[in-house]
C-alpha cells in the first residue's frame, strides 16, 4: 500500500501530476484544488495517497493531508460515488467544506461539485451525516499528523494553503470533542461547530460560538 509520496515534481496536468521519487515517475490523481496548491515543476513535494485497484487499472490519488484522505474513503464508500465524483466534491469545497456541509444537512453544497445531481448529492449527506461527527473528531489527530517540520512538508511552502486547512480541522475536531465532553450528542455538537465555523477558527472561539448555537431558544 502507498500511502505517501515525496519526490519531485515533474509536471502538472489537468487532473493529474506526475512526481518523480527517486528516477521512478508516479502519476497521481488530484482535486483542483490540491493541483492549484502545487509548487512549481522540479520543485519538491509530498503527498498523502491512496491506491485504487482494480482488475484493469491501478490509479492513485494524492491529497494534502490524511484528514483530506479520510473524506476521500468516507465519500466513495457511498453508493454511486466514483473516485472522480469524490475528486470533484473535495474540489469544490474542500474537506472542512464537505463536513460542514454534510453536518448541516447541505445537500445544495454538494450538489455544486462538477458532475454531482441531486439526487446524489442527497445519498451523500443522508449516508455520511451519522459519520460526519467521527470524521470531524479525528480530524485533529489526522491535522496533527502532518507536522511543523519543514524538513518533511505535506507541501512545499510555495503553497502555504496546507497548514491553515489544518489549523482549521484541529480547530473543529478539539471543539467537537469538549462539547461532546460536556454531553451533547455527537450530531447536534458536529452541526454547530460546522455553522459556527463560518466565522470563527479558533478553538476557544468556536466552541464559545457552538455553545450559543446549542443554547435553548425562550
């Protein structure tokens, strides 16, 4: 299994690079918006992958941080959610998008990734919403993964996007995690940290936020 990737990269098309580690030249398969937060050609890069396998094709697929990844396994593990409608949906919003969107029950946002129906889209959020809380929790752990050691970037840092992203999951999965500690269910805790995120990205903040979300309404 490969799980990450560190070498150099070769060029970059429109769906896919192409990272040379060490002579050997691996095509990997991105979302616009991990190809955009590419550095330039020669320049070094790594990324977190996962291997499609199948009889006729083996296909990989890089993403800037494991907690990216684990949306990826999370979104084709829904019927009908091909690696490319996954690539589209992560695309489109990211990973913090997608938890938030399927913790609120967003099924619009979804529906705006290329090639997405709404039909699908729904299945997307009535099958991950019960998975969403766990995901988002892990994300901390998953965030944490990557390091602050520049000797081993998750992307060089011509492209800075990588770290903020993360600073944002383990904002989420910390908050997520006390109010969850203090006794709200999972579901109920992972959709106000999601609408709560939109203005905050702090931990303390955003579960100051949540909490004001989950206070009953006179």
């Amino acid at each position: 299994m490969i799980g990450k990737l560190t070498g150099r990269l070769d060029y970059r098309a429109s769906d896919h690079a192409l990272i040379d580690v060490g002579g050997v030249g691996y095509v990997v398969h991105c979302s616009d918006r991990t190809l955009a937060g590419l550095p330039g050609p020669g320049e070094a890069v790594s990324l977190y992958t996962e291997l499609l396998v199948r009889e006729d094709l083996l296909q990989l697929f890089g993403f800037t941080t494991p907690y990216e990844r684990e949306w990826h396994r999370l979104l084709i593990s829904v019927q009908g959610v091909g690696a490319k409608a996954s690539m589209a949906i992560l695309g489109t919003l990211g990973p913090e998008g997608v938890a938030r969107a399927i913790a609120l029950g967003d099924a619009a946002a979804v529906k705006a990734a290329p090639g997405v129906g709404p039909k699908l889209a729904q299945r997307v959020v009535n099958e991950l919403k019960d998975k969403a809380p766990a995901a988002m929790a892990q994300g901390g752990s998953l965030g944490a993964a990557m390091g602050d050691d520049p000797a081993e970037p998750v992307v060089l840092d011509d492209a800075p996007a990588a770290k903020p992203r993360a600073a944002a999951s383990n904002a989420q999965a910390e908050a997520l995690s006390a109010l969850q500690n203090l006794g709200y269910a999972p579901a109920d805790a992972a959709r106000a940290v999601a609408e709560a995120a939109d203005g905050e990205s702090d931990t303390p903040a955003l579960i100051r936020a949540a909490l004001r979300l989950l206070a009953p309404k006179d």
